[in-house]
C-alpha cells in the first residue's frame, strides 16, 4: 500500500522515500531527519515497508534462557543498576558454577536452544571460571547454543588475565563459545561515553566494534546494541547506527541490531526521564531504515514493555528476542514487564499484532519441534 504523497511531502521525507524505493542508502543528515520529523507515521510506514520486504510478516522469537553469573562489577556507569563494585556490597552476588549449571539442568524438559550470558566485570573470579562453565553447560546439552559475554567483558578477561582478545576469544571457542551478544556497545560517541560509561575497566568503542570484527573473522556471529533515551543526540544516535553498518559492510557477522531503552530507576541517572514509548518506536524504525545490512531488528520486550515491542512490529523491528525466564540487568533498573514468558504467550502477543510467530535458533534457523513450552 502506498502512503499518501501529499503526507510524505509535508512530513519533508519525499527525497527519503526515493532513496529508499532506488535501493540507496540513507545517511547522517537522512537519519537525523527521519528521528526529527514531527508525523511518527510516515516514519514508521517506511520503516514497515522496509521489513516486510525482508521478512513479510514474520516475526521471529526463540527459546532461551538468560543467566547473569555475577553482579560483581569493577565498572561504574552511571546507567546500570544492576552492578556492584565489590564482593560483599548488598546485593553482591556471585553463582558457584554448580549453581548456575543447575540453572541448565532444572530446565531439562524445555526445548531450549539458546544461553545467554553476561555479567559484571568481576576482579576476583579465575579464569578457569569462565571456560568451565561452557564446558559445563555443553557437558548438560551439547546441542545448546551458548551466546555468552559481551565486548566489554571479552576486553576485560584480556586485560586481567594478561591475554590477546584473539586468545581470549580462542580459548572460549575452544571451551564451547558459540556467538556473542551485542550488550556494552551503549553509545558510540566519545562525548557520551566519558559521561555514563567513563571507567578505565570499559572497553571504548573503537575496541567493541575491534572485538566484533575479530568474532566475525574467527566464524561467530553476533549482535550489536544501542543504548537510547538518556543524553544522546538525534546525530550520536545516527552515527552510532552507521559505524555498525559500516562494520557490517567489511565482515556481515552482525544478526541484529537492538535498540535498549535506558531505564532510570535505581541508578546514577535517576533524575532522567526513561524513553517515551514515540521514541521507541521511532528508534527501532530509524534503525531498520538506515542500519540497512543488518537482517534483523530486535525489540527487546523486556526493556520496551509488551505492548510497545508488539507495535514496534509495525515499525521496522522484526525479532522479540526470546523467552528469556531469567532476567536481573532491566527489572533492578525498574522494568515493570514479566521476568519470562512461555513459547506460546509469545506467539500469541505476535499474533494479536497481526503477526506470523516463529521460532528461530540463535543463527535464525527455524525450529520445529512438539511444542513444549514449559
């Protein structure tokens, strides 16, 4: 269906939509245009029309468990609430890895295809820890994809540990490393990282994106985040989509690309507003329109809300992430959404958007199996 051109004239995104329609990309000034255009609508109209050329009217989801194995975290950016800096600090808390293996093991009869993990940054653990808990998970269920540690923490294990990122990377290979999650990739620009993200224990950006490229070169995928709605511009937010479309261009290892709403609760940054839910959807549908060579686009139920990730459908975001049953990061930071849902309330929250459900494995391989859904 096309959208009225009297609309797109006055909303000023004719020259968009052409671009669009000839298969050109869209740049800085495009994007900031798009995130300043007053008709949400228009916007999230070309945003549709851009995933339901890719996907139709899939939406996809999987069966995963999250894990946070530690709390404890050397790093203090202002927008976590979720770290704390030292063993013993309330709250602190730490896993034995029986403890977490268990997490695995109690979940036995769930088809589960996924585990993911990311922690805090830890001064303390060995690094025997790490590798022997994706032993231990494959040990559990060898056939379990493990998405585990973020940039951040790949940079941090080499520092601590005295190692290359390539060695670290090898050797979490080696103990059953599948693929990475995008997580720590906050914001790109520099101006935004020294004011919540400014610790010598956190990876900058150029390093994150340097981590990325060197999993995609070794044979993993990942995923590559932004976190939105706290003191970024319309132009950082832009330039943040661009140089992961840039590093998408050289490697294609990237899977999606997932826009987290900051949440203000129980942090540093408690006096900001969290993201309006215009702004969210608007987000994802940016995303989708310049971030143009990356599959998918994620809304992260957990931080949008339900009802907003369902209309995020219609903006640009085809992926809900997953079952997810166990998450601290969000719900310390005030998320107000459910802990974890069932393969079946997800697919009925996509179908009362107007989607088509399905169920991928992490590398977005359609799953078939009974139906179990725990």
């Amino acid at each position: 269906m096309a959208f009225p051109e009297s609309r797109l004239r006055s909303a000023g995104l004719s020259d968009v939509e052409e671009k669009l329609t000839a298969g050109d990309r869209l740049d800085l000034s495009d994007g900031v245009r798009l995130f300043e255009c007053r008709d949400l609508l228009v916007v999230g109209w070309l945003a549709n029309r851009e995933r339901e050329k890719r996907h139709g009217a899939r939406t996809f989801y999987n069966y995963n468990i999250r894990l946070e194995a530690t709390n404890v975290c050397v790093a203090s950016c202002l927008f976590c609430s979720f770290a704390r800096l030292k063993p013993g600090d309330p709250g602190a808390y730490t896993l034995s890895l029986e403890q977490a293996w268990d997490k695995l093991r109690q979940r036995s009869h769930q088809p589960l295809t996924e585990i993911h993990v990311v922690n805090g940054l830890h001064p303390d653990l060995p690094w025997r820890y790490y590798t022997d808990l994706l032993r231990g998970f494959k040990q559990i269920r060898p056939d379990i994809h493990l998405k585990c540690f973020t940039a951040v923490e790949i940079a941090f294990f080499a520092d601590l540990y005295g190692k290359s990122d390539e060695q670290v990377l090898r050797e979490l290979m080696d103990a059953g490393l599948d693929s990475l999650p995008g997580g720590g990739a906050e914001i790109f620009a520099e101006r935004v990282r020294r004011k919540i993200a400014n610790d010598v224990n956190k990876c900058d950006a150029n390093r994150y994106l340097s981590i990325h490229r060197l999993a995609h070169r070794l044979g993993m995928r990942s995923n590559v985040t932004m976190l939105y709605g706290h003191i970024e511009t319309a132009e950082e937010r832009v330039d943040h989509m661009l140089r992961a479309r840039a590093l998408q261009d050289d490697t294609g290892g990237f899977q999606a690309f997932i826009p987290l709403a900051f949440h203000p609760d129980n942090n540093q940054m408690r006096k900001l507003p969290a993201p309006s839910a215009a702004d969210t959807l608007r987000v994802h549908a940016v995303a989708r329109l310049v971030v143009d060579n990356i599959p998918h686009v994620k809304a992260f139920w957990i931080a949008t809300g339900v009802e907003v990730a369902q209309t995020c459908l219609w903006f640009g975001a085809d992926d809900l992430d997953g079952t997810v049953q166990e998450e601290k990061i969000y719900h310390m930071a005030g998320s107000q959404t459910p802990t974890a849902m069932t393969p079946r309330e997800i697919e009925r929250l996509i179908r009362a958007a107007g989607r088509e459900p399905v169920e991928r494995d992490t590398l977005y391989r359609v799953v078939e199996h009974t139906g179990t859904d725990g």
